[in-house]
C-alpha cells in the first residue's frame, strides 16, 4: 500500500509539472520530431516526404510540359583537387550521400543519376536553394515596378514589421544577408535562431517570430547568413505585389519553364509559405530553373521572363563584404550576392544556389552548364567544408566536361 501511495505522489508531481511546462514539453516533442528527419539513417527518404509530414501547398505543373533534350551521356571525371588534395569523385558520390546528380551542357542532358531511392521525379526538400527563388521573384517584381526601389525599406511596404528590428532595413541588405540582425544559424543549439524560427512555424507563425529579432550590428557592412532575411523578402514579397508567394512563384516561373512534375512549398500553422526554406521540386525541374537563369532569363520557349540585368547583377559581389575568400567582413569563405553563392575560384562568373545536406543548382554561363545535385549527407552538420568542396567538385567537373565536348 506505501509503495502504491508513493506512485501516486509521483504521478501527481509529473501531472502537475506537466501542467506547468506544458508549453515546454510541447516544443521538445515537435522538435525530436522534426530533428528525426536529420538523422543520417533517415535523410534520404525524409527529403522526399517532407510535404506529406508537415503542411504543404501543392503547385501544379505546367500546363506546357518540356522535356530535357538528351545527347550521348559523358563519363565524369575522375578526381577533382580540392585545397591541395586529390579526391574521387565516385568516392564523394557515396560518401556523401548524393540522391542526383544531373548535368547540361549545351542545355541537354549529358548525365543523369539517381541514389539511394530518388528517382527522377521525387519531389525533394531543397531547402535554402529556395532562397535563391526568392531572389529570382524579387527581381521579376522590380522589373516590373511592385518593388520599383531596392534601397526601400521593409517597413515601409510590410505594414506588421514596423517596430520590429526589421522595419528599417533596405530591401538590397535583406537580399545580401546583411540586414546586421542577431542570428545564430546552428541547428545543433536549441537556443538558436535558426531553431526558434522552425519551433515558429511547427506552432504557429513563422512570420510573427521577426518580432523577437534583436539587431546585432549595422546593416549594409557585414554579410552574416541569416535564413529569416529571406522570410522578410517573401514577406515584402507577398506585400508587394498581392500574392502569396507559391502562387507568385507558380504563376511567373514554374508555370513558364515547362515543369513535368508538381512541386511543393513547406507552410507553417497558419497556411504561410516558408520562404527560405521550403520548396520542393524534382531534379530534373529545377535543372529548368537552372536553364533559365543560364540564359539570362529566358526559357524553352524564348521568352524573357526574368531581366538578364537581374540575373547579372545578382551573381557578382559589388561590396567588400560580399567577395569570396578570406573576408573579414564575413562570416563564410565562399562570397554571396542577392541569395546566390559565389565561389572562391571564380571560373567565368559561376555561382549556385545551395541547401543544407548537400542540395545544389551550380550555374557555369561560360562553360553552358548547369549541374543539379541533392543530398543526404548525414554527417553535414558537422562539415563546416562541405558546401565548398562541393561547389569546388561541381566546378572541376564542368571544366573537364568543357574541354571534353
């Protein structure tokens, strides 16, 4: 009978804990939840069912399909160097755990592979390629005069960012990620703004989290890689030019490049798209964004959907904060210009979009490639190189694919 008494005192002190902390319990499930999609045995076929775990928009595709020309398919390189070493490129493939690899030379597909269950039209999480969408979509509304001055500020064509942290940053900072805001991208710190942010949008509003923002340093003098600037694109965005963002997207690219399969945009409680983060595409749709952007902006049917203006003036660092290298001014090696990536060799004004686990659209306009490949790499978070030895990888094999065809 004492022991049962005892029982039913810890039962009544968890049940009123549980009470207290309620809110807490809450946030450490759906984060063990979410962070079980990370692990390295689960990466894989996660990245392909994201939009059927967590809310999601379905974008439909186009109603004029285009199917990637082919041509005889070329053997990749060997090796490739990277900061003095010579590394196999079959090796990385595996080590790494890349679910594609697509390359187009010419703009036909000379090379196409699938890995560990992708297939050609798995809709995969390409996470904060995404951001580099929203860029393509910024451009498209100043060019066409819903966004006529770069140098504006947030808060003056988002209504709810005045009295934030945001209201008075300039649209060209957000672009450049350097709006001087306190963040801390590191997944492994529950703390960190990067995890507070995703705990925002499992709840509720993602966009309601850049109320806690704090300013860390002046805007416009360090480029300091912040994911919630590009919610607050997406958010000028939507403002800007009344429209949800996976339906401006819909409507001024993917309905424009001949998409075969839909996509996907990762929403939070509220119905709002995660801007910087949350499209999923197949690999073979995403090498059409790639096309797109190679050519300056026009597609399969030789329409100008995007400036060319746009596209060059987003792929080369025009401050000292923005150059690739060893940049005290800031916090990466590899250089980054309106959401796109610039690498540390530059081979003819190359650049990519890039996510998290491995997931790339590199762009080469000289060479007339453009090479898609995602990922499951398990071990990512705890590579601090490994978006640039890859951006270096994808480079050496459209070089050596260039003096080969």
């Amino acid at each position: 009978m004492k022991k049962k008494y005892i029982l039913l005192g810890v039962l009544s002190i968890l049940v009123v804990l549980g009470f207290l902390f309620k809110e807490t319990l809450q946030d450490i499930y759906l984060l063990t939840k979410y962070s079980n999609t990370f692990k390295p045995q689960n990466v894989a076929q996660s990245f392909r069912s994201l939009y059927k775990e967590y809310p999601a928009s379905e974008i439909a595709k186009s109603k004029t399909t285009y199917k990637l020309h082919r041509t005889n398919e070329i053997e990749l390189p060997n090796s490739f160097i990277y900061k003095d070493s010579v590394l196999d490129i079959s090796n990385e493939i595996k080590k790494r755990n890349f679910t594609s690899l697509l390359i187009l030379k010419n703009d036909s597909l000379v090379y196409e592979r699938y890995y560990n269950g992708n297939e050609d039209s798995s809709p995969v999480n390409v996470f904060s390629c995404t951001k580099s969408m929203v860029s393509l979509l910024i451009g498209i509304a100043h060019q066409e005069g819903d966004i006529p001055d770069l140098n504006a500020t947030a808060g003056s064509i988002v209504t709810s960012l005045r009295g934030t942290v945001y209201e008075k940053v300039r649209i060209q900072n957000l672009l450049d990620m350097a709006s001087g805001v306190q963040w801390v991208e590191d997944y492994d710190d529950l703390n960190s703004e990067i995890v507070q942010s995703i705990l925002a949008f499992l709840k509720g509003s993602i966009n309601d989290f850049s109320k806690q923002m704090k300013r860390d340093k002046e805007q416009g003098v360090f480029n300091q890689y912040t994911s919630m600037d590009t919610q607050i694109l997406a958010m000028v965005l939507e403002a800007a030019t009344n429209h949800r963002l996976e339906k401006y997207f819909y409507r001024k690219i993917w309905s424009r490049i001949g998409a075969e399969d839909k996509a996907y945009f990762l929403e939070d409680k509220t119905g709002t798209a995660i801007g910087y983060a949350g499209l999923i595409v197949s690999a073979r749709d995403l090498a059409k964004i790639g096309l797109l952007v190679k050519n300056g902006g026009i597609n399969f049917q030789n329409q100008q959907i995007i400036d060319s203006v746009w596209i060059g003036k987003s792929t080369k660092a025009d401050k000292p904060y923005l150059i690739p290298g060893d940049n005290p001014a800031s916090d990466y090696e590899l250089g980054y210009k309106n959401q796109w990536w610039l690498p540390v060799e530059d081979d003819g004004g190359d650049f990519s979009a890039v996510g998290i686990y491995g997931q790339f659209l590199y762009i080469n306009p000289k060479r007339n490639i453009v090479i898609v490949s995602n990922g499951a790499y398990g071990n990512y978070p705890l590579d601090y190189e490994a978006d640039i030895r890859k951006m270096t990888m994808l480079q050496a094999i459209a070089k050596q694919i260039d003096i080969k065809l």
